[in-house]
C-alpha cells in the first residue's frame, strides 16, 4: 500500500528530530531510510508505525489517513534490530505469536508456510538460544509477515549480524520482500546495504531528506555534499566557470590553468525543485568525479585520449588491496584526490613520489554548488 508522508515532523522539547517531510514510498516498493546516527531514521519509521506521535503533519496508507490510529489498529509491522524472541517458546510458536493473539488456532499450515518462506523448515522445533543470529532474524521476519501487514517497517534489522551474514541476509531479505510483493521500509545507516536492497533510497541528514531516487541516481547523480560522499568516495575541487556553452560548461579549478568540461545535463540542480540551472561565467562551482572513474597515466609517456579532462598530480600514496589499487594523489587542484584502478594491467612505475596524469570522461563529471558545501566532509558519517 502506498504511503504517503506529508508535512510530518518531529519535535522533542526544543530539538527538532524530523523536520517537516513530505515521502511518497510506493505500493510494493522496497525503500530505505539511510542517515548517520542520530538523524531521524528511527523516528521517522516510529511516526510511521504509530509509535512516536508526529509534532505535524498527517501519514496515509493508500487513502487512508492514519496519523491519529493506534499502532495495533495499523496494517503495519515492525522488526527492530534487537529482535527480542520469546526465549521459551519455540521457532514456531514464535512465528504463530501474533496469529494465537488474535485468537487464530488453526496454526499450522501459515507457520508451515512462513518456515519455507524463510527457509527454516527443519528448525520448527528448535528454541530461540538454539539458533545462530541470522536464524533468529528470520524467525523475526516469519513472525511478522505472519500478520500480512500491508507495510513492513525494519529498523536495522541485520544489525547484530556479522558480515557476511549480513550481506547473504540482505539478499535474503529482497528475495523475501519480492515473493511477498509488500512495501518494506529499510532503516540502515550502512550505505551498501540500502545500495544492495532498496528501490528507492532517501539519504537523511540532520532530520531532513537530502535526496531521494533510485540508488544508481542518487550515485551517479548526488545533489549536495553530503550524498556525494555519503554514497561511496567522491572527488570534489573547487572550480571557476570559464565558459557557458549549449551542451557544456568549461572550469578551470583553482590554482591550475587546465580546463575540465562539465556536460550541461550535469551542472547543479537549484536546491529547492531540483531543475538544472545554467551556471554564470565567473562563478565557482564543485566539480566531481568519482575515483573509480579516473584513470591514471605516469607522466613520462601520458597519452590520453582527446576529449578527457585531466588533471597533473603526484602520488602521495599507493595500497594495494588484490581487487583493486588505490592512490592518493596530489594535484595543484586538489590534494588528496583518490583514484582507484582495477587490479589488471598494474603500471609497477605509478608509486609514491610520481608524476601523473589523471584524466576521466567529461560525461562522469558532476557539479555542486559551492555555496552549499556544508554539511560535509569526505568520509563524514561512514559507519
Ligand atoms: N524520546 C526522545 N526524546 C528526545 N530526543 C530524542 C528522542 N528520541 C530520539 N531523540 C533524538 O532525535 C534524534 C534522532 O533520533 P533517531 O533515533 O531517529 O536517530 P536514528 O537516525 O535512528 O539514529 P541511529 O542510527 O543511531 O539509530 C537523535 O538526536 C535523538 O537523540
Ligand atoms: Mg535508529
């Protein structure tokens, strides 16, 4: 069922936690919440199940205006990350918890087929303690789709799980949301797990959505700072418009006389409807690029290709990590520039102390205004 959020917010005594959001999180959809601690994730998802009154604003599920309904009058379920079972009774009686609640005795065939669902069909008879955590998270699951909710809520749901097991339970979980083909919203603050599972991503910052779209947009295209290096490593330097053309922008970045092109469906969004804007000679813009998508050439024999825009740099350092190699470069453009090549054909010269070229495709060069370079520093808020 689709939810709409209009306008919710929340204030505790004088900290505003959530402020005013508007969300649409379509039927059947499989959306994430994703923020840094402490940025509103819980309590949005809270308002949502009817946990935590909203301070404004009204929340409907399809048609239906739910804001003032109870939690328990709510088609609406909740997994949080501490997934509290009942240690005595065992996986199915677990699972058949909310169906014996409601006074339902013929049990059996929905806990059979939620034990499938989540494939734990030999371990019915087990105890909670008899299970290791990622079986527990899906008698959790079990026991709460068990009710058919229209909406599932999941706050950190995979939370206390190591990591692989995390990362083979979030293709678990999407399987799981896909053979249901209910709304599940995902609360997480890991970048990879919303990128793995969710639809639809919104980026949450300081109570307030900072973007929201499809995971492949909100990387290839970020908006602001934040969901720049939020969403993975962004490159980020600083840059006067040189020239406005029909189909791109010319920069030169500070402290350089190099000049990079800036394809025009890619110069910023004005912050308030997201349309592109034209940007003005002379103004400063940030120009980025991701560092998986420089390459890098010793300065010795660089032939790059006409068309890229390039950069001169120096290694300042190397690591290599077997998938990959990662650099740190120094341009008069931007120190600590980060370029990360794949491990295929290594050039064994590109050590710490040479001189480079870095250069990329104008197409993967994105712009922010500089003037909205709060909140944010690279790496900010990597859990
Ligand atoms: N009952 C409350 N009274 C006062 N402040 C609260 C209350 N609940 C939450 N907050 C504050 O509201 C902010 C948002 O909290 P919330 O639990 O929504 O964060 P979160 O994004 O879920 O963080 P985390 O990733 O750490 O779980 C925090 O600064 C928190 O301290
Ligand atoms: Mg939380």
């Amino acid at each position: 069922m689709t939810i709409t959020i209009s306008g919710v917010g929340k204030v505790f005594g004088d900290f505003t936690a959530v402020h005013p959001l508007d969300l649409t999180i379509p039927e059947g959809s499989f959306f994430a919440l994703l923020g840094a601690s402490g940025c509103g994730k819980t309590t949005t998802l809270r308002m949502i199940a009817g946990l935590e009154e909203p301070t404004s604003g009204s929340i409907l599920l399809g048609d239906q205006d739910i804001t003032a309904l109870p939690p328990h009058e709510r088609p609406v379920n909740t997994v949080f990350q501490n997934y509290a079972l009942f240690p005595h009774l065992d996986v199915r009686e677990n699972i058949a918890f909310g169906l014996r609640r409601r006074g339902i005795t013929d049990v059996k065939d929905k806990v059979d087929e939620m034990l499938d669902l989540v494939e734990l069909g030999s371990l019915g008879r087990r105890k909670p303690r008899q299970l290791s955590g990622g079986q527990q998270q899906r008698v959790a699951l079990a026991r709460a789709l068990i009710n058919r909710p229209r909406v599932l809520l999941l706050d950190e749901p995979l939370g206390a799980l190591d990591l692989k097991l995390r990362r083979q339970m979030q293709l678990e979980l999407k399987r799981i949301q896909s053979e249901v083909g209910i709304t599940f919203v995902h609360v997480t603050h890991d970048q990879e797990e919303a990128m793995t599972m969710a639809d639809s991503v919104a980026v949450m910052y300081g109570g307030r959505v900072e973007q929201l779209g499809p995971p492949a947009e909100l990387y290839e295209h970020p908006r602001t700072t934040f969901v720049a290096n939020f969403l993975g490593t962004s490159n980020l330097v600083e840059a006067e418009v040189t020239a406005v053309g029909e189909d791109a922008v010319r920069l030169r970045p500070t402290g350089t006389e190099d000049t990079l092109r800036l394809p025009a469906d890619r110069c910023p969004p004005l912050p308030a409807d997201g349309e592109r804007r034209v940007p003005e000679e002379g103004e400063k813009l940030l120009v980025g690029v991701r560092p998986e998508k420089i390459s890098l050439a010793h300065a010795d024999d660089a032939s790059v290709p006409a068309g890229r825009n390039r950069l001169n740099g120096r290694i300042r350092d190397a690591s290599y990590l077997g998938v990959s190699l990662q650099y740190v470069v120094d341009s008069p453009a931007c120190p600590g520039l980060l370029v990360y090549e794949q491990n295929v054909e290594r050039d064994t010269r590109l050590t710490p102390g040479s001189d480079v070229v870095l250069h990329w495709q104008p197409a993967h060069t994105f712009a922010l205004d500089a003037d909205r370079a709060e909140p944010s520093a690279a790496g900010e808020g990597v859990a």
